[in-house]
C-alpha cells in the first residue's frame, strides 16, 4: 500500500515536473516573441518617424521653393516697371545727395563724383527674348573728399554706402593722411578751418538691371 502510495506521489511530481517546465517554456517563447514584436514594431515606428521627416522637409523644400518663385516673380515684375529714364533719374539723385556732403559735414572743399557706364568687352548685356529683353549696364561711380579727421571720414563713409543702391560693389579705396604741410594743404590754409589732411579716393560699381520697353 504504502509502495503505490509512493509510485502515485513520485507520478504526480514528475507529472507537475514536466507542466512546470512546459509552462515555463511556453512563457519564455511568449516573451521572445513580445520581445520579437516589440522590436520590430519599434523599427516600424522608426522608420514611420524617418519618413515622416523627410516628407516634412520636402513638403517645407516645396513650400519654400514656393516663396522663392514667388518673391523671384515679384522682383521681376518689379524690374519690367522699372524705365531706363527712372534709372537715370536715379543717378542724378545720388550724385545730388553725395553732393550735399560737403555743405553737411562742413568740408573745405566739396565732394567731387562722377558716374561713367562702363564697357566690358566679350559680355553681351542683353539678356531674355527678343520680347521680354533684359539689359545689364554698368556704372563705375568714382568719389574724391578731404577731411580733418578720422571720425569725419568714416561718417561720410557710411552716408556714402547707405544711399548707394542694393548690390553696389566697393572696388577700390585710397585712403592717404598728409603727416606734414605739403603745398597743396599750405596755400589752403585758413584761420577759420582746419587744414585737410585725409584724402580719399573711393570707386564704386552699379550694377543696373533693366526691361527694354
């Protein structure tokens, strides 16, 4: 009796032997595959959030671009309402204005300017259809003063480039301070003004960019 008890004792440990190790190897194949599953739904996740940032950096691109178009068709329009009498005008209102300089900042002697077109061999300055014809000129503006100082120079400086037209290019600028009288200063010579002794010689170019009407 007590030896079936045994027998029937020892079946059911190796009968919840064996259950437990089947439960126990059913839950570790369930965690592999969540684990397999959560990896792989990461990845997809991931890879949603690449492409959903790359679609939002092309769809800015584009809308950019847009803006661009929009604001190179404005600039456009802009410069087809723009007449080669306006530009002229243009000019003359600056060589007035740099002009104005001298009475402003109280000068020995006034501002000299000159605007001249300049020529450039092998460029053709038309650009666009017979049409819809783009011309491309340009304008060296070539500017001589005198001052007692420094502080004077660059304040004029800085007038000068503020009412020169977008783009405007410096070329060249001479700055030469006379440490002594020389004759050209000495027959100047007042008891009312301060004798110059900076000389400058600054060259500028505009690029001026017209519609044939």
């Amino acid at each position: 009796m007590l030896k079936n008890f045994i027998v029937h004792l020892k079946n059911v440990i190796f009968f919840k032997f064996i259950m437990c190790c089947l439960c126990i190897s059913t839950i570790l194949w369930l965690l592999q595959s969540i684990n397999k599953d959560y990896m792989e739904s990461t990845a997809k996740n991931q890879n949603i959030e690449e492409s959903l940032a790359q679609e939002t950096l092309k769809l800015y691109s584009i809308i950019n671009s847009k803006h661009k178009i929009l604001e190179t068709y404005a600039r456009y329009s802009k410069l087809l309402s723009i007449s080669a009498r306006q530009n002229c005008l243009e000019r003359a209102r600056l060589i007035t204005t740099i002009d104005s300089f001298s009475k402003k900042y109280n000068l020995n002697e006034p501002i000299t300017i000159s605007i001249k077109q300049e020529f450039f061999s092998g460029i053709n300055p038309m650009v666009g259809t017979k049409q819809d014809t783009i011309r491309i000129k340009n304008y060296d503006v070539y500017i001589r003063f005198a001052t007692k100082d420094f502080a004077t120079f660059l304040t004029i400086i800085r007038e000068i480039y503020s009412c020169m037209p977008e783009n405007t290019i410096v070329l060249s600028i001479d700055i030469k301070k006379e440490d002594v009288l020389e004759p050209k200063v000495v027959y100047k010579l007042s008891t009312e003004r301060t004798p110059d002794m900076i000389f400058t010689k600054l060259n500028m170019r505009i690029r001026e960019i017209t519609a044939n009407k």
